[in-house]
C-alpha cells in the first residue's frame, strides 16, 4: 500500500526540558523555519506544566499538542498524575504512552502501558505507543521477540477500529539520546515487522492504516532516508526537537 495513505507523523519529545515562558518563542522560530504547508502532522509533547503555553501557540500553528504520559485511571487519589480528561480539556491530542525512559526509570511494565493505552483511547487520546530492544537484548537476539512481546501487550483488548487512531513508534533504547540511529534498512525492517504484527493479528486494513514512526537519534542529517523507508511514518524525536531549527529540517524532510 501506498505510504502516502497513512498519517505521516513528525513528533518532538521535549522530555524535561524547557520552560512554559520559552515555548512562544519556541513555536514562533519554529512556524518561520519550516514549510508553509507541511505535509505531515506535527506534534509536540512537553512536560504537563508545559501545555497551556503550547496550546495557546499551537492554536495559531499547525502545531498539535502532544503529552509525555497519563495516568491509567480515570481520576481519584493518585498524587502527581495526570488523566486523559485533565489533558483533552487542555485541547491535547496525543500522548506518548511507555517510553523507555518511564519503563527503565518508573519500573513501568507491561500491563500498565496497555492500561494506560485503555485509558488514553477511552479519554480521546490518540496514544504513541513505545517499543524497542536494549542493546543487551539485540545482542542476545532478542529484537524481534521482544518488540512482538511489547507490541501484542500494549495493545491487548484494543479493538481492530480503536488501533487504527493509535501511533506505534519503534524506539530502539540503545540509539535513543546516543547518537547511535539505527541504519535506515533496521528501522525500516522493524517497523514493517511490527507493522506484519498487526496484520496478522487485526488484518491488513489495520495493519495499512496504522502509522509507525522510529524514534532514536533522528535528526536534520538522517531523517530524510529514515523516513524514504516504506514501512516508516514519521519519527519520534528527542534532542533535535529541542532546537526550532532542527525540528523544521526534519518536519521538511517528511516531505
Ligand atoms: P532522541 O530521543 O531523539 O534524543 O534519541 C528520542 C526519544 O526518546 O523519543
């Protein structure tokens, strides 16, 4: 199938980095720097004390406003969490959901990142579903069994018609803020492997409509032959997005 006819995503994750009296400035560089009429969807996801600035740039942008995590419940006594609802009233669209940085440093496992995809499509959320081997894994050689494993959890119980608005990005740990990127031909091979995944299990329609971006040291020099890949969508990016200039180079590479 045609590429074209999947949503090509360009999504920045500013991790804990900024401040909400910087992101004007921020969108403004950004709008100047790249293309009048970009063809893919651009997001950003920003620490939660973030998005009120960003909503209030981004309604003047074709900038979307994205969010790093959210609770699995719906709301009650979860000190320090944020639900889906807090982030729709904020007019957020999508929400990054078990990036490795939550997996390694806040023990999220498995069945939590599948609830919390329960949750983020239950609230309207459109989830960016993390997945991706360590380096100790894809030595073992474990790549494959893993990201099927990551995969299939996160999206168990979602219905065939619900994981058509989901975003999967195929984030391997070792190449994320290293500098190491994986070649062109690996990412493009995992995510047509993830992509296979789905079509096995929710039928080809499915698996054709689903957009899987990689995320892992893209940047302004890499991202055009990452993203000439049939099988990538967009990317998911980190360190790059943190500087307009960078981000708009790469937003033109999608083309
Ligand atoms: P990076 O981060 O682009 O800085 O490697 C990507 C990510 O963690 O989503």
């Amino acid at each position: 199938m045609d590429k074209k006819l999947r949503k090509a995503i360009i999504a920045g994750n500013w991790k804990m980095n900024m401040l909400a009296s910087g992101v004007k400035t921020y969108s403004e560089a950004l709008n100047n720097a790249m293309p009048k009429e970009p063809s893919c969807e651009i997001v950003l996801c920003v620490p939660s004390p973030l998005i009120p600035a960003l909503a209030d740039a981004a309604r003047a942008s074709r900038i979307n406003s994205g969010a790093q995590d959210l609770s699995e419940h719906e709301s009650g006594a979860y000190t320090g969490d944020v639900s889906a609802a807090m982030l729709r009233d904020l007019g957020v669209k999508y929400v990054i959901i078990g990036h490795s940085e939550r997996r390694a440093y806040h023990g999220e496992a498995d069945l939590t990142v599948n609830a919390k995809v329960t949750s983020a499509l239950a609230g309207g959320l459109i989830p960016v579903i993390c997945v991706g081997e360590t380096d100790e894994q894809r030595e073992k050689g474990l790549t494959e069994t893993l990201v099927a494993f990551q995969v299939k959890a996160a999206l168990c119980g979602v219905s065939a018609d619900a994981l058509k608005g989901c975003v999967i990005a195929y984030e391997p740990v070792w190449a994320i803020g290293t500098g190491k990127t994986a070649t062109a031909e690996e990412a493009g091979r995992m995510c047509g492997f993830i992509r296979d995944l789905i079509k096995k299990d929710f039928g080809e329609k499915v698996s054709n409509a689903v957009s899987i971006l990689y995320g892992g040291s893209m940047n302004a020099k890499n991202a055009a032959e990452l993203l000439a890949r049939p099988d990538i969508d967009g990317g998911l990016i980190g360190g790059a997005s943190l500087k307009p200039e960078d981000f708009a180079l790469i937003i033109t590479a999608a083309g």
